[in-house]
C-alpha cells in the first residue's frame, strides 16, 4: 500500500502502525509532531493508529525562524 | 535588566501568567552558525526565542534544531510561513503536540512581496485557537480596530509590526503604536518585526510597547552578540524612558538658567 509522507509517496509492504512508520523513516523521537490526514496523532496513539491506503502525513519538526 | 534597574522600575513582563525579566524576544533564523545565535542569544537576555515549524526533512537524518538553543530558553512556535487561518491553526496545534506549549506566536501571511500579515485570516485563526486553550501572540498590521478585536478574541498579547518583516526600517508609524498604547493601557503590546537598529528598539519601547521581538536586526548585524547587547540596553533604556515621561516637546528654547541676576 502507499502513504504519502510530506507530500513524498512512501510504498508500505504491509500494514504498519504510526510509530512503525516513524521508526522506519529513522527520525528523532522527541520534538517532531505527527498530522494524519489533517489530524495530529498524539505521541500516545502513536502505536495504535494503524495506516491505510492513500493516507496522506505531515511529520514536521523545528528550524531556526523569526517571522516567515 | 540589571537587578537595580528591575527594582527600580519594578515591573517584569508576564505574558498569560508568565514572568520575564527581558522585554527582548528573539528570532532563531538567518544566523551565521549556531555558536553565532547562541553568542548572540546569551547576549541578548532574552528568555524566550520564536522558532519555525517545518516538514521533517526525509532523505536524511536531521539532528534537532532545538537541541542547540540553551535549555532554559522558552520556546515560542511560531506559524511562519502559513497563508491560510486554515495552515496556521495545524501548524500550531502540530507545535503544541511536539513541544506541549500551548504559547504560539500567530503569523497568517497575506503576500509573499511585503510579508504584510492577512488581519482577516489572523483574527479567524486567533479565535479557533483562543478556543482550543492556546496562548495567541498574533502578528498583525498596526491597527488600532484589528488590536481590539484580536484582544476581544482573548489573544494574550497583540504584535502589531514596526515595519515589514525583515526591511530593519524601524517603526514607521509611531502614532500608531502610540495610539494603540494610550487606547489600549492594559494590553500587552510586543512590536514585532522592522526594528532595524538599537534606536528603533528603544523608539519602540518609548512609544510604550511592553516588549519588542525580532531577528534579523540581530543575525544580520556583523557582529550579531554586540547588536544583541545594543538591543537589550536599547530596551532597558526605551522602558525607562517610556516609564519616566518624556518631557512636553516646544517649538521654542526653554533656558534651563535663571532668567535674572545676570552681570550687567
């Protein structure tokens, strides 16, 4: 099946959970946050929530920045 | 402020329940190095610095931004970059998952040019926000209305800008900013954006802001840890100032000798 992370297409081999996926891409574990289709996922439920086909993610974390 | 300072004025900034000494915010962006911004940091007493929230980057592996701003410094997400109340409200909700701050410094953008805030877009997130629980400090043009109606949304704060983001022209319409002040004696006013020089920082403080942030005035300077030191005495100074009253300007020389007894 295939999610798309940060607008990039990622193909799954099978069913995974969040915190899988998040392992698998190798990011930091603390101080990124996670949105699935336009809903932020709590760390908490992180491995609960189950991906499905065409689910579309927003992982972000901080840069340096003032305004814009 | 110098503890003697402090006391004498005897005031702190608080910002929804929040005590700071420093009236400076900082940007984290546009730096050299990250030793330059945390010089740069240090210098400037600020205790609290605004950073950005961006897509993690996937094709490698990314070390935090955050682990090289000193820890004690309280991090204020800010919605940089977003053009839609839409976009700013998830970028914030995001910030608050990842760092479990309900502070956010409200930034809706309404053309990429001026960088000028969409006060509409701003107000319509503010309200979704203040809802949600968060502490709103939204950017916005330096209107008087747009200030009632974002303190009337319960936005904890109001950061009317100087100038546009970036341009370091200084605060362009001081009546504004003194308007704001004198209709608004209970809001917490912190100029956002424009300061180009320590002079605009204290201009700021004089026309009676409560605190001033910014970022490229600083990181852009050659030395950005002397500037960061000429903005926090340029605050201390502008507060001071602000608090002591100006005297009334006159047209005419006011002799500051005895009028009389001169030799003849």
């Amino acid at each position: 099946m295939r999610v798309y992370v940060n607008g990039e297409a990622k193909e799954l081999s099978g069913s995974i959970s969040l915190a899988e996926l998040v392992t698998q891409l190798d990011l930091p574990a603390t101080r990124i946050a996670v949105e699935l289709n336009r809903a932020v996922v709590r760390r908490s439920d992180w491995s609960a929530t189950v991906l499905h086909d065409e689910d579309r993610l927003e992982i972000v974390h901080f840069v340096g920045g003032g305004s814009v | 402020m110098s503890t003697a300072i402090q006391a004498r004025s005897g005031e702190t900034l608080i910002i929804a329940n929040r005590e700071f000494t420093s009236r400076l915010i900082i940007g984290t962006g546009k730096y050299r190095s990250y030793d330059q911004m945390r010089e740069a940091h240090t210098a400037s007493g600020a205790e609290m610095v605004t950073v950005a929230v961006r897509r993690v980057p996937l094709d490698r592996s990314s070390e935090s931004f955050l682990d090289h701003l000193d820890p004690a410094l309280q991090i204020l997400p800010n919605t940089a970059g977003c053009y839609s109340a839409e976009d700013a409200v998830r970028t914030a909700r995001l910030a608050r998952e990842a760092l479990q701050t309900d502070l956010v410094k409200l930034e809706v953008i309404g053309d990429p040019t001026t960088l000028f805030p969409d006060n509409e877009q701003t107000l319509e997130a503010a309200r979704v926000l203040v809802k949600e629980g968060f502490v709103v400090l939204p950017y916005f043009n330096d209107d008087l209305i747009m200030a009632k109606k974002l303190l009337d949304a319960g936005c904890a704060a109001i950061m009317p800008l100087a100038a546009p983001i970036g341009s370091g022209l200084g605060v362009q319409n001081p009546a504004n900013l003194r308007i704001m002040r004198e209709q608004l004696p209970d809001a917490t006013i912190i100029v956002d954006a424009g300061v180009g020089t320590a002079s605009d920082a204290a201009v700021a403080m004089e026309l009676g802001a409560d605190a001033v942030l910014m970022n490229t005035a600083i990181a852009e300077a050659q030395d950005p840890a002397k500037m960061a030191t000429a903005m926090k005495l340029a605050i201390q100074a502008g507060r001071l100032a602000y608090l002591a009253g100006r005297m009334p300007k006159r047209l005419y020389a006011s002799a500051s000798s005895p009028l009389t007894g001169n030799i003849k």
